[in-house]
C-alpha cells in the first residue's frame, strides 16, 4: 500500500499505430498489458513475460523493445508499432508478405514479434549497425553483408516453438533485399 498521498497511478497518453490513446495505468502496468487488456491491441502476445522469447516485440520510435520489460508510463509520448500498425490498410507490408510467400510461421504465435523484430533488424543494418556477427565493425566498412548469419544472429531474441527458423531468414533476407530495392 502507497503511503498517503502518494499515488501509484498516473493518467498518460500513448501513441500507437499512429493513434493517441489516453488511458489511467497503475504505474506496475507494463506496456505489453497496456496495449492487449487495455487497449485491445491484442496480435502482441505475451509469452515467457521475463523478456526472453521475443513474443511480445514491438517497436518504440522504430527500435524493438520487448513489451514485457518496459513499464507503460516509460512509453508515454513515444511512437509505438505493434503488428496491427505494420500493415498499410489491407496491402501487407513487405516483411509480412514475405513471411506469407516463405512459409516464415506455423503456429504463428511468435508471428507479430519476429515481423517487429524483422522491421527492426532490416533498419539497424541499413543504418550500418554491426551485430555479435559482423566480421568488420569499423564505420567505415559500411553494412555488413545480410547473410544467413548476420540475419539468424540479430534475430536470435526471437524464439520460435515450431522451428520455423528456416524460413524466417528467408523472409527476412526477402524483406530486406525488397526495402533496398524500394530506396534505390
């Protein structure tokens, strides 16, 4: 019990999907229940709830944040993407369409996390960030090469129970070459 006049709830406004949604949260709130119990944004899913499985990733001002982890009140006035946001009304973006054509799911729980993530992983590496994988981190070596291993290693905090990994670095192999097709 807060001592008196100490309140453990706050009014905050969170930007999701391109949306603002004003909302009362108990401080403890994490972003993930904030965004499926109270804003019925339910394609993030929850799945370990300690951060491990990648299930519930989004992306915060365009880089992946485990939903679990990070408390609603942390998120207030920051741009949110969850997977109901990825899409451009009913044309799929290219990572999920790539996940389609690929077969990059089969039970499809992980599903919205990896999609996050994929968009996330193909802007770090765009943007030259080097990852556990990278070969030659010097600046001036500019992105490394998106290979099989670049790919399986940036999205390793993704976990899939079904094993659809395969396919995953296709897609996300897909996905990528497809967002430099579309910059050049």
């Amino acid at each position: 019990m807060a001592p008196a006049g100490i309140s453990t709830s706050s009014s905050i406004t969170l930007h999701v999907n391109g949306e603002k949604y004003s909302l009362p949260v108990d401080h403890r709130t994490t972003l993930l229940d904030a965004l499926r119990e109270r804003l019925d944004l339910t394609g993030t899913k929850k799945g370990c709830d300690q951060g491990q499985c990648g299930a519930c990733t989004v992306l915060v001002d365009g880089r992946r944040a485990v939903s679990c982890l990070q408390l609603a009140v942390a998120a207030e006035g920051r741009e949110i993407t969850t997977i109901e946001g990825v899409a451009d009304g009913d044309e799929l973006h290219p990572v999920q369409q790539a996940f389609v054509e690929l077969d990059g799911f089969q039970c499809g729980y992980c599903t919205p996390g990896q999609i996050c993530s994929a968009l996330g992983v193909i802007e770090e590496h765009a943007a030259g960030w080097p990852s556990a994988a990278t070969e030659d981190v010097r600046p001036d070596a500019g992105p490394p090469p998106l290979t099989p291993e670049e790919i399986r290693e940036r999205m390793s905090g993704n976990l899939c129970r079904c094993g659809a990994y395969v396919s995953i670095v296709k897609a996300v192999a897909q996905a990528a070459e497809s967002a430099k097709e579309t910059v050049a």
